[in-house]
C-alpha cells in the first residue's frame, strides 16, 4: 500500500509550510480521534494568491481556475494536517470537506468547482479520501481569494 507522502510526490506536490492564522483562532483542534482544520485559502507554494484565484466564481474567474483553487485548498489542509500531526500516516480518513465559493449570485456549478479539493483527497488518501461535503457560494471571502475549504480527518 502506497503512503500518503509517496502518493503525492507521484502527484508532484511538495506540501507547502502550513500557513499562520491571520486573526484570533487556531489553524486546527484535535479532540479525541478527530483532526479540525480551518478554512484553508487557495495559496501557491509561494503562499500567495495568484491573480487567476482571486475575484468571484462566474465573474472574473473560471471554473476551471476556480477548482484548481479548491485543490491549493486541499493542498493547504494536507500541509495543516501534517503539521499537527507530524505525519499524514496517521490519517485514517478524510471525514468531510466544507468548501466556500466567492462566487457571482447567479453561479450554480459550485459542486464541479469543489471536485479540485475532493478529487485531491482521493487522490492523495485512497478510498480513506473518500468524504461527506459542504458547498456554498460566498459573497466574498478573506483577501478576494476565490477559495476557501475546511476539513475533518479521523486520525490514529
């Protein structure tokens, strides 16, 4: 059975620095066998927002480059989970993902633009990738990213 960190350098990702909270929370909680992490934004490898991931779904920004936002998104919860737990091996399953749009009022394919974070998961985790989800479309979020996805793991 393939790990986790070697699934994603077959990938060719490379787990960034988990990002810094930007306000008063804590970038995840672990109580008992569960693993919170907060809302990840679209981030680079650069931890910046590139211009495609920033605007509104429908808008300014495509589908297309807004599902590759939700997948930086997924990416950023691996580096988060990473962080807490020292190693994504101890992941069990990815229990649910809750993605954010900030989308146009009118943009309704929000759950073909939440499969990048989704698609991710089961990519890098298996069939433990395999997760209930939340979707909604946003009037904005923090610093006009496009993106933004929670997670819930069970964790060893």
């Amino acid at each position: 059975m393939m790990s986790v960190e070697a699934r994603l350098k077959a990938l060719g990702i490379t787990l960034p620095q988990a990002a810094a909270p930007v306000a008063n929370y804590v970038p995840f909680v672990r109580t008992g066998s569960l693993l919170i992490i907060s809302g990840q934004l679209c981030f680079g490898a650069d931890g910046k927002l590139a211009p495609e991931h920033k605007g509104k779904v429908g808008g300014e920004v495509s589908p297309e480059d807004a599902a590759k936002a939700a997948r930086l998104c997924a990416i950023n919860l691996l580096a988060q989970a990473k962080a807490a737990l020292g190693s994504l091996e101890s992941i069990r399953r990815c229990v649910r993902l809750g993605g954010f749009f900030n989308c146009v009022p009118t943009f309704a394919a929000l759950p073909g633009v939440m499969n990048g974070a989704s698609d991710l998961m089961v990519e890098a985790l298996g069939d433990a990738g395999r997760h209930a989800r939340t979707t909604i479309g946003v009037a904005e979020l923090p610093m006009d990213a496009v993106a933004e996805v929670e997670a819930m793991f069970e964790v060893a």
